[in-house]
C-alpha cells in the first residue's frame, strides 16, 4: 500500500491551490453577499482543465483518474464551494455521464463542449416531490415515436440558469416503475423549457439553483442516454461518482475553516497568551485534524476505487456521509474558535459553515448515504 501521491498529483494539486487563492479568494465574499454566479472564475477554470479533468483527450478532457479529481476539487472548495460544485456537477454527473454511457454522437455534439468547459450542464433528477425517493418522478416524457414530448418541473437544480445542456430524467411508462424511466438532454433554449425563479440559498450563495419546468418539450429520440428504460440506473450510477465529488467538496470546505482557525488560534491571545496554547483551542484543534484526515483517507479511497474499476457504491457513500457530517462538526467549531471574528463575514468561515450544510443534503442526504451503506453491509 503506498500512500504517497504521485509527482503530477502534486502538480495537479498546487495548480489547483495556486489557482484557488489568486484567483477564487478576491471577491468571493462579495458573490456570496450578492449571489453572483462565479462567471469569469468557472471562464478560466475551463480554461485550466477543472471542469473535464476526467474527461478522455479525444473529446477535450484532461485524461486524469479520479484521485487528481478529488485533489482539486478540495482545494477549490477550501476557498469557495460556489466554484466547487459547478466543477463537481460539470465533472462527476454531466460529463462523465454522457461518455459513459451516451453515443458517439452526443459525446461529440455536447461532451467536446462540456469538457472544455466552453459550455456548462446540469442534472435534473430532484423534483418538488421526489428529492430523496427518486423513483417517484413526475417529469413524464412520453414517447411519440422519433421524439418525446416532455412535461413537468424539476426543482433545486444547480447551474439552473448558466447551463446549456440538462440531462433530465423522466418517466415514460408509470406501469413499469423505476424500469420505465429515461434521461435525456435536453437542450437550453427548446421551446417549451422555460426557467424558473432562482433559489435564496443559506450557502454555495454564488451558484445558480433554479426550478425548471417543462411545457410540451420535443425532445429528439437520439437525445435519450442509453436504452429505454436506463434513466433510473443512469441517475444512480452517476450520483454514485458524484457522491465522491460532494465528498470532496465537504472535506475542502473543512480543510479550508481548519487552516483559517488554526492560524487565528495563533494570532489571538487571551489571558496572557496565544489561545492555541490553551487546552481548550488546541484539543479542538486535534478532533478536527483528525476528522479532517479520516474524511481525505474515505475519499481518496472512493476514489481509488473507482479507479481501479471496482464498486465505489459503498466507499463513496461512506465518504460522502462521514465527510459531510465532518465539514458540519469542523466549521462550526472554527467559527467558535473565532469566537466573534467568526460570526461576520469577513473571516470566512462563517461562510463555510452555511456552505458545508448542503453536502449533508445533496446528492443525497447523509440519511440516503445510511441507507446505501446499510444495504451493503446488511447484504447476504
Ligand atoms: N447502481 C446501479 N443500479 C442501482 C444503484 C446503483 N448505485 N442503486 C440502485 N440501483 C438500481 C437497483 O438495482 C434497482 O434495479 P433493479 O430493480 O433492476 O434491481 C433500481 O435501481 C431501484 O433501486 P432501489 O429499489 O434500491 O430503489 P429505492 O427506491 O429503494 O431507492 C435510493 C434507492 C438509494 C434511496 C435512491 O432513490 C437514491 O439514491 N435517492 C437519492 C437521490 C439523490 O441523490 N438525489 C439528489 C439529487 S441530484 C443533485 O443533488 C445534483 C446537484 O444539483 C448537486
């Protein structure tokens, strides 16, 4: 077993972090305040490579395994999660979605566009009442022979109004339950897709959550993802991986309220001396390190996993839960450590404490992540 990252991991990791403060850092309380979309910032992260790192180079992508993935994506999250989870649904859901499982065609139509970031996507699965029991879909997408006609809403949908393309998931035939529902993609602009208000979020207040609704739509039929009937597998499979990005989102926005904290703890004295030097800060200081490193440990595991071509259901999940939970646990205690400092916006982590709340609930609730890790280990 070699725990040691390779030389381009490294490199991939400092460009990232190098990246993250130079570039991420400036305004980026300013997009929470305002909730403005990241634009130019997710501009040059295409640029760069972040939003197609997996992504082989014949359709534009960066051709890297998953640990780089997870290596960049805690670094941009340490500095603004609003970056992070357009690279991680850009990443993990649209793009590997489609070259997973789409045709030549589409992956030469939408993923050539979508790995060079000069185009953004979204994945529309949650609906306003199907989050968690995605079986339950509305969006029905019925089939009319060379085209689907598509109705319905989706709600909480991130990147709502900056993507171009949307992979929505729908029913076509009720009778067969999860066996009868299809994705497909959907483009921006197709008349009868309209754009709902956008969501007034707690955090990641810079990306744009939209509800979408769907009026008649005509959806080509080589526009669906895979077989009739895949849409259900498709979302899962994908989620699967997606749920190593969240993971890795939550650990970087942990890491980044640790690093502040332990810095402040040095600067900042109380009865005579530096507050890290008392017990109190520095054990606090112990269980979040400790946590921090657990949570990269499940991560990076997940995402050797996936690597290697093994299951990551289990370890990715595992990852997604402990890590989320984790990033709660570790920013609340680094705005504690901040004491008033960390209860105004300038410090940062009060920022992070509101970002972190949501890797306990997308792609899963950590309640989700229970009963795919239980299922696991209750299987004969
Ligand atoms: N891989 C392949 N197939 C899978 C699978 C996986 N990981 N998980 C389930 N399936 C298959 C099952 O094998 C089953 O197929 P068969 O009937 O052919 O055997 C089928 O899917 C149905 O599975 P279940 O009976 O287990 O389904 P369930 O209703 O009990 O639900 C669940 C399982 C895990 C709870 C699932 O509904 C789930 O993951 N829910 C959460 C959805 C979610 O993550 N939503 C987040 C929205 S997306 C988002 O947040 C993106 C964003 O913008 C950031």
């Amino acid at each position: 077993m070699d725990f040691n990252l390779t030389e381009e991991h490294i490199m991939i990791r400092d460009a990232a972090r190098e990246f993250a403060k130079t570039e991420l850092l400036p305004g980026v309380i300013e997009r929470d305040d305002k909730q403005e979309f990241p634009k130019e910032q997710i501009k040059k992260m295409g640029e760069l490579g972040f939003l197609g790192m997996m992504v082989d180079p014949k359709y534009g992508g960066g051709g890297m395994d998953t640990i780089s993935y997870v290596l960049a994506m805690e670094e941009i999250s340490k500095v603004d999660a609003s970056c992070s989870v357009v690279m991680s649904v850009n990443n993990s859901l649209v793009c590997w979605g489609i070259e997973t499982y789409g045709t030549e065609e589409q992956k030469q139509k939408y993923l050539t566009k979508l790995a060079t970031g000069e185009i953004i996507g979204a994945f529309c699965l949650s609906e306003p009442e199907a989050g968690s029991d995605a079986t339950s879909q509305k969006t029905t997408a019925i089939d009319q022979g060379d085209h689907y006609i598509l109705n319905g809403t989706k709600n909480w949908i991130t990147n709502g109004s900056t993507a171009s393309v949307y992979l929505v998931i729908a029913q076509t035939d009720v009778e067969k339950g999860h066996k009868g529902i299809n994705v497909l993609i959907v483009e921006k602009g197709m008349p009868g897709f309209e754009l709902g208000p956008k969501e007034n979020k707690l955090g990641i207040r810079g990306s744009d959550t939209h509800s979408l609704m769907f009026t008649n739509v005509k959806v080509p039929k080589e526009n669906r993802i895979g077989e009739d009937g895949f849409g259900f597998k498709f979302a899962m499979k994908t989620l699967a991986g997606g749920r190593i990005g969240i993971a890795s989102q939550a650990l970087g926005i942990a890491s980044g309220a640790y690093e502040l904290a332990l810095q402040y703890s040095k600067e900042r004295k109380a009865f005579g001396k530096e507050i890290s030097r008392h017990q109190a800060i520095a054990f606090k200081l112990a269980d979040m390190a400790t946590e921090i490193e657990a949570a990269r440990h499940l991560c990076m595991k997940a995402a050797w996993d996936k690597d290697q071509h093994a299951n990551y259901d289990l370890s990715g999940a595992m990852a997604k839960l402990y890590a989320a939970d984790m990033a709660m646990r570790v920013t609340v205690e680094a705005v504690q450590i901040h004491g008033g400092y960390g209860f105004v916006k300038e410090y940062h982590v009060e920022r992070m404490m509101r970002d972190a709340k949501i890797t306990q609930i997308y792609e899963g609730t950590s309640e989700i992540q229970k009963i795919v890790i239980s299922r696991s280990v209750l299987k004969d």
